[in-house]
C-alpha cells in the first residue's frame, strides 16, 4: 500500500539526476547528526513504539534508532533492522519493467491487451497502455477494498481474517478489474491502484518466463548490490526485525502486531522486506543510471497528477514520486506501508542527500464522525523529522 509523504511541496519539473551516492559513507558525529537523533526522539516521543532511519548528505552517513521493537519485552530497535516497506516495491517492478523495455521486449506505450488479451479483455485491454499501468492512469480501481472488504464499515475483521490467506495474482486482478473502474483511461489525474502492479508482474512473467520476483531479485536487487532485501516467503520475515502494529485508525486499541502476515495480497507490489541502509543505495544507484537506461530513467521521471489511497494528489512518475521544496531541492523516491509499518525513502535530484526511514506502526489518526483522519501530534514530529532529515 502507499503513505502519502508528510512533507510535500508544489509540483515543478526536472531533469534527469546526475549525482552520485556513496555505497558505504563514513558514520557522521556532528551536532547534525544530535539534531537528527532529536528529532528521531520526537516521533518516538510522539506516540511511535520504534522508529529507525538512515540519512545521507554530503558523502556522510547517519543511522540512529528511537524506542521498541516489541512493546511488551522492551527490546529496542536499531538502525540496521529489518522492515517491511510496503508500496516502495514498486519502484523495484518499475525498474523491471523498464529493462525489459531497454531490451526491446515491452513498448511503453503499447495496449496491454498486446501482452496479457486474456488478462485486460476487450476494448479496455486495448485503451490502457504498459505507461498507463505504471502511472496508475489506466483507470483500474485498486483491488484492497475488496479483498478486505471490512475496510469499507470500517473494522479489523478481514485484516485479521486474512493473516494467513493465501490470495493467488490472478484473483487479485479478477477483483479490481471486475470492480466499477476509477476513471477512463489515460484520464489526469490519475487514481492509485495497487492492481496495475499486479498486472505488470504477470507482464514480467510474459516477456521473461519466470516468476517477477524471480527476475526482479537477480536484475534489480542484485544489480543495485543489495545485501538484505528479498521478497518474503511464508508469513514470517528472516531477520532482525520489529513487531508491527496497527491502529486501523484507533480501531484498534491498543495497536495489534502484526508483523507475521501472508503478504500474498500485495504481491510483487508492496511486499518486499529491506533495510535503510539498501534503500538509499538502491535509490541512489537508481536515479544516477545504474539499473536502467538514462533514457528509461527520463520516463520514470515524467509524472502525473494522481490521486492517492488517502484521498491526497501526489506528483507520480514510472514507480517513482516527486517531491519539489522550495529553498531545498527536488527529491524522488517512494514511501509504503503494509498493517502495522511505513517506510519513506527519498533521495535528492543531485544525489547528495538521502533519507530512508521506517515506523512500527500505521494509521495511527482517529477518524471524525464524518470518516476524516484527525491531527495527531506524530503527525507533526514526522514531518519534523523529514524536514530536518531532507533540508538540514
């Protein structure tokens, strides 16, 4: 699934990036780095059991940790933990894809009905594009909903229900395809579909003949130089790694861990397991031209107006979001979340600045009577935290 990025700014457009980011930068032990930790401190402070980032700036690294793993033991987090990161998978498919389309196999811009006819039927296989797909223009209405339909009341029952179901693709695609669509194809804005990535899986599954996660595993992960992160199998994650809890907007009460969870629901979408660490250096060898062509890098960098999850309208690329500030650069990256964890990863246009971070628990703002998300003081130190972590 996908958060919304706490700090945001005005959409304006940019170029390709041409910086390059150290793989392993010394540790840095300035008063910038106490002012992080501060900050870090804030968010854990604010209601977060555990929270655990890595920042990058200037060729120098900071990694730091505030509060619990596990809630009930004490233990703590640490920077190096392992996380869930949710809708940042994403950018990892993207990445897929466009290597397949600098081989000459996939046509950006060609009908998915080219491909999977018997996926995308009929005149709406025709209409959306493999572009439409990856901006989330193709008008297909996100499957979630539906495989837990509870959300809908809302309540809990089918997150729970669910823990241990294991949903195959091509269900998850009946699911949003048969649902009354989100808007036309190639219609602006577009609107966030966790479906579109589904269907792009099985198109790597169609031009390469093995399974996405197979391919993405050897050609991204593998190529970025990524030492701990993997698509999970079962319901448990391999390593050092925090619970996860969930509020479900303070239905919940107290959050629920659930960190032991069949990701089969988000499939190739929103399910890989990372650290921060080789978040920034998958970005960073992303966005300097390391795992796709520079002219592959260019089209994952035009974005779209697209309306999110949570009702917000981000700038979207090809997998990829932007993030304009004024008096502090454009940044591109991606932020996720599945029950009970966020993780945000951004890395500035000139690749001097990077900044990874993950939360132990998601949706922890109570609604209104009327559905809204109410203010909530993490809210603030979040944002505090990214503006410190982004602009210095």
């Amino acid at each position: 699934m996908k958060i919304r990025m706490a700090l945001c700014g005005g959409v304006a457009a940019l170029g390709i990036c041409a910086g390059t980011v150290a793989a392993a930068p010394p540790q840095d032990t300035s008063d910038r780095a106490a002012a992080l930790q501060s900050a870090l401190d804030g968010v854990h402070e604010a209601g977060v059991p555990g929270v655990f980032a890595e920042v990058r700036d200037s060729g120098r690294a900071w990694r730091g940790a505030s509060g619990v793993a596990d809630v009930a033991t004490g233990r703590p987090v640490t920077p190096d933990m392992l996380q869930r990161v949710g809708s940042i998978t994403k950018t990892f498919t993207a990445a897929a894809i466009l290597q397949q389309v600098d081989e000459g196999r996939i046509r950006l811009d060609a009908p998915i009905a080219d491909y999977l006819p018997d996926v995308v039927q009929g005149e709406r296989g025709r209409k959306i594009t493999i572009r439409m797909l990856l901006n989330h223009t193709s008008g297909i209405p996100d499957h979630i909903r539906y495989a837990f339909p509870s959300l809908q009341v809302p309540s809990p029952k089918s997150v729970d229900d669910n823990r241990f179901r294991q949903f195959s693709r091509a269900e998850l695609i009946e699911l949003g395809l048969s649902a009354p669509p989100a808007g036309e194809p190639d219609a602006t804005p577009g609107v966030y579909s966790n479906t579109n990535y589904l269907i792009l899986c099985e198109l790597l599954v169609k031009v390469t003949g093995v399974r996405a996660e197979d391919y993405i595993t050897r050609n991204v992960i593998r190529r970025a130089g990524l030492k701990h992160t993997y698509f999970p199998t079962g319901t448990h994650i391999k390593g050092p790694h925090a619970r996860m809890y969930e509020s479900l907007w303070g239905l919940i009460d107290p959050p629920r861990d659930y960190s032991v969870y069949n990701m089969s629901w988000v499939a190739g979408t929103a399910d890989l397991v990372s650290t921060m660490n080789d978040l920034n250096r998958f970005f960073g060898r992303l966005l300097d031209g390391e795992i796709v062509s520079r002219a592959s890098l260019r089209e994952m960098q035009r974005t779209t107006p697209v309306i999110e999850l949570d009702g917000s309208t981000s700038a979207y690329g090809l997998g990829l979001e932007k993030i304009d500030i004024p008096g502090c650069g454009t940044f591109w990256g991606n932020g996720g979340t599945v029950w009970g964890a966020v993780t945000m990863s951004m890395t500035r246009s000139d690749g001097t600045r990077q900044m990874s971070i993950a939360l132990n628990l998601m949706r922890w703002n109570k609604l209104d009577g009327e559905g809204n998300p109410q203010p909530h003081p993490i809210d603030g130190a979040l944002k505090a935290l990214q503006e410190d972590a982004m602009c210095g």
